[in-house]
C-alpha cells in the first residue's frame, strides 16, 4: 500500500519504518530540512534499538523515503497518518495545533479519497475535529481514522511488528477494510485489531496509559508502606503479581514514572474530565503523588546526611527516564539533579545514552564521566536513577576502590540485599529494608 507519515519524531519514525518493513510504500514528510537530509543519507535521528537495522534496510530498496514537500508525500497516499506533537497546552490540555494544522494543509493538497489517521495521543472529539478541518477545506471524501500507538520506547520496534492489539477507532467500512489490510501482516498470531468508535479509541490510549500509570503510583505507594511498616516490597510484588487479575508486569516501584507519555497523558485525561465536570479524583492522586516520588531518594539522603548535603559528591547513574533510549522527557534524574544543586551538592552523572542530552539542559552544573566507575571517583554515595543493565552485575571490587564511603541509594531496587551485607555496604532502596554497614 501507499503510505504517508506527517512527522519524523519517534512515532512518526517508528511507525514508517515499521510499515515500510512489510512491503508498503512510505513516504515520511518533516518539515525540518536538516533532519530530512540526514535521514535520507540513512542517518537515523533516535536511538531506538533495532530501529537502525530497519531503517536502512527500508532506505535502502526504496521502500522508506524522505521529503519536505507535504505534497509529494500525500497525493499519491492511500492512508494518510498523522504522527505530530500533542504537547500540553498552558492549561495541561493537548495542544492540537499541530494536529489541525497539518489536517488543514493535507486538505488543500489531495485529490482523491484518503484515510487520514491520527496516531498521535489527542483528546477525545478530536477525530471530529480534523473531520470538520476536512469538510471546510476540500470536497475531496476522506475517512478520519483514531489509531493510537501503545509503543514503548526501548521496545517500539517489537510493539509496533508483534503488537498485543491494534485499536482502530472508525465509523467507516472502507477506512476499516484498509486498516485492516494494513494491519494484518502484524497480527499473524491471533493478537486482534479492535475496532471500535473514534472516541473510544482516542480515550482507550488515555486510560491505558492513566491505567499503567496508577498501576506504578500504587506499587510505589506500596513501597512507601513497606518502608514504614518493615515489609518486603519485592515480596509483596511477587505475592500480589502471580494473581492474574493483577499481572506481573508494571509493578516495579522506583523514583517515579517519567517520559514523553505517561505524564502528559495522565495530565491530559484529568484535564477532559474537568471539562465534563467530572472529577476524576484517582489521577490527581496519581499525579500528586508521582512528584512526591521523584524526589524520594533525596529525602533518603538527607535523612542519611542529617539534612546537610553541602558540598557532598554524588555519582548518579542513569539519566533517561528508562534504560535503553536515550529520552530525558519527564526523567526522575532530572528532578533529583536539581533538588541536590540547590542543596549544594556536587554531581558526576553517567548514562550510557542519555548524556549529551542532559549536558545540553544542565551545562557544566554537573560533571559526566566516561564510565561507571569513573563516575564513582572520591564519591560519597551512589545514587541509582535508571535500571540499566550493565548497572545490574557490577564488579563491587573495583566499586568500592574508587568510592569514599560505601554508600548507595538505589532508585530500582537492583540489587539483592544479602549480597550488600556480604559487600559491607550501606544500602537504601525502594520499599525494602535498609542495609546497615
Ligand atoms: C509508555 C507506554 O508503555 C506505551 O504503551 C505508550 O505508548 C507510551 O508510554 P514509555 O513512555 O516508552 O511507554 O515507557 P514505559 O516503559 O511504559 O515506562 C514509563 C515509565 O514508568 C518510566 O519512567 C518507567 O521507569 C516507569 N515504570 C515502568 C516504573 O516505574 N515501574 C514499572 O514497573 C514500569
């Protein structure tokens, strides 16, 4: 099929290559020239794994082509996708400029039937939106089609060819008979493409991503109990995941969700609910109480400093909201930076991706280094922000070595307390006991 894809960032990206993959022609459109250029050379903007081996292979037999011209990209286009930014207005709502914009100029360009579909996250109604931005500016028939995206970054790649559903938000037969078609090579093994309404496809991205995100918010409220009460939060996850009801996954407590997503969204869907003047108490909590957590680790270092962090050195590692991209949206480390600058505490960070961005936000305030241990120099406590996993097994020898004092708060809960005993070390993580030097 023939596709386009209005907007190069990481949905945008994912989704062309992606598409691209399974035979279809896609033409991804960006209005930023620089990155046009580069793409086309085969330079890929994102660090998304696995992305990169698709990417070129698509480039390469022509399947996955760039352009700035909006034009040549959607005339020829069977199913139009719309994979803009949604960012939150002043108010916390989404911002659908964007979004309505392109619709506009999409509109004045085609000149035969096209489905337009929205894969960027946007509010309830707004497939109603776009579809009246079309009936004002062309007399061309086009479907408007909701098609959230429940991508993760770290996974987009398998999220998007092996996905647990497709949600497909359409009143039209002919929309659901192409999406279908698109659709079908990804779910071979039985996963279904839900079709539904467009406004129950827009809300289920928003409750979805609320849903995971007060699944986290209750674990890491668990974990605060856990804490006060001299319970396991390890074990209580083990103990209430094995219920299917519950599940296993999503479940892990730490210094609070960040990302692109999750708070944008939830902050989005308790902004519809005021709209309809419904209070939608459980995400203000969920809000609430994911700032709180952001800044759980320092509250523990205080404690643990009585209050006095001035001129301490820390060694932070992990700076992306999640291990494996390089994203820093929304990143718990970004908060735990600036609560310890501001009680005058110095910092050397090590991230294995997400460095020169944060280098770009915090300039020298902080210091980076190489590796891990060289974060560690003089240092005294290790502060665990980002579940990387070569932070998982490493040599505790060569740790303490470069460490002034054997101190680590760990955001992630990533190692076994026994072994920290064995190791000496004083240990403070997340809803687990605290292990004494
Ligand atoms: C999320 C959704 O999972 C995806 O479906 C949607 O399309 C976009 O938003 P992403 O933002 O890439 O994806 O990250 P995800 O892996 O879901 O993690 C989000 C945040 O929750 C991270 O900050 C992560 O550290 C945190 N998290 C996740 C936890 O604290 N504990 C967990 O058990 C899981």
């Amino acid at each position: 099929m023939k596709i386009a894809v209005v907007g190069t960032g990481y949905v945008g990206l994912v989704t062309g290559t992606c598409l691209a993959e399974t035979g279809n022609d896609v033409v991804c459109v960006d209005v930023n020239a620089e990155k046009v250029a580069k793409m086309r050379n085969g330079e890929i903007p994102i660090y998304e794994p696995g992305l990169d081996i698709l990417f070129l292979r698509n480039i390469v037999q022509k399947r996955l082509t760039f352009t700035t011209q909006l034009e040549e990209a959607v005339l020829d286009a069977q199913i139009i996708f719309m994979a803009l930014p949604t960012p939150p207005g002043g108010d916390g709502s989404a911002d659908l400029s964007y979004v309505l914009g392109a619709s506009k100029d999409i509109a004045r360009l085609i000149k035969d039937y096209k489905v337009v579909v929205t894969k960027s996250t946007v509010p309830v109604g707004t497939a109603d939106k776009v579809r009246a931005v079309f009936a004002e500016n062309t007399s061309v028939e086009v479907d408007v089609v909701s098609n959230p995206e429940f991508l993760r970054e770290g996974v987009a790649v398998e999220d998007f060819m092996k996905p647990d559903r497709v949600v497909v938000g359409t009143s039209s037969d002919r929309a659901r008979a192409l999406m279908a078609e698109l659709y079908g090579p990804y779910v071979r093994s039985g996963n279904p493409i839900i079709f539904m309404d467009e406004r129950s496809s827009e809300l289920t991205k928003y409750a979805a991503n609320s849903f995971l995100a007060t699944k986290i918010t209750f674990m890491n409220e668990i974990a605060n109990m856990c804490e006060l009460v001299g319970a396991d939060v390890d074990m209580v996850r083990r103990g209430i995941g094995s219920d299917a009801r519950i599940g296993k996954r999503f479940l892990f407590p730490g210094v609070g969700y960040g990302g692109s997503c999750f708070p944008k969204d939830v902050q989005a869907l308790a902004k519809s609910a005021d709209e309809v003047d419904y209070d939608f108490s459980i995400l203000k909590s969920v809000m609430s109480v994911n700032e709180k957590q952001k800044t759980v680790l320092v509250e523990k270092m205080k404690k643990y400093y009585n209050g006095d962090l001035a001129g301490k050195k820390f060694a932070i590692w992990g700076l992306a909201f999640k291990p494996e991209t390089d994203d820093i949206r929304e990143a718990p480390a970004l908060y735990i930076i600036d609560a310890l600058l501001a009680e005058n505490a110095n910092i050397v960070a090590y991230d294995p991706e997400a460095m020169d961005n944060v280098k770009r936000l915090k300039g020298d305030r902080i210091a980076f280094a190489a590796d891990p241990y060289e974060a560690l120099k003089d240092v005294d406590a290790l502060v665990i922000v980002t579940e990387w996993s070569l932070f998982r097994n490493p040599d505790f020898a060569r740790m303490e070595e470069a460490m002034k004092a054997k101190v680590i708060f760990d955001g992630r809960n990533l190692y076994d307390l026994n072994r920290m005993v064995d190791y000496g070390y004083y240990y403070n993580s997340i809803g687990r006991i605290i292990v004494e030097q």
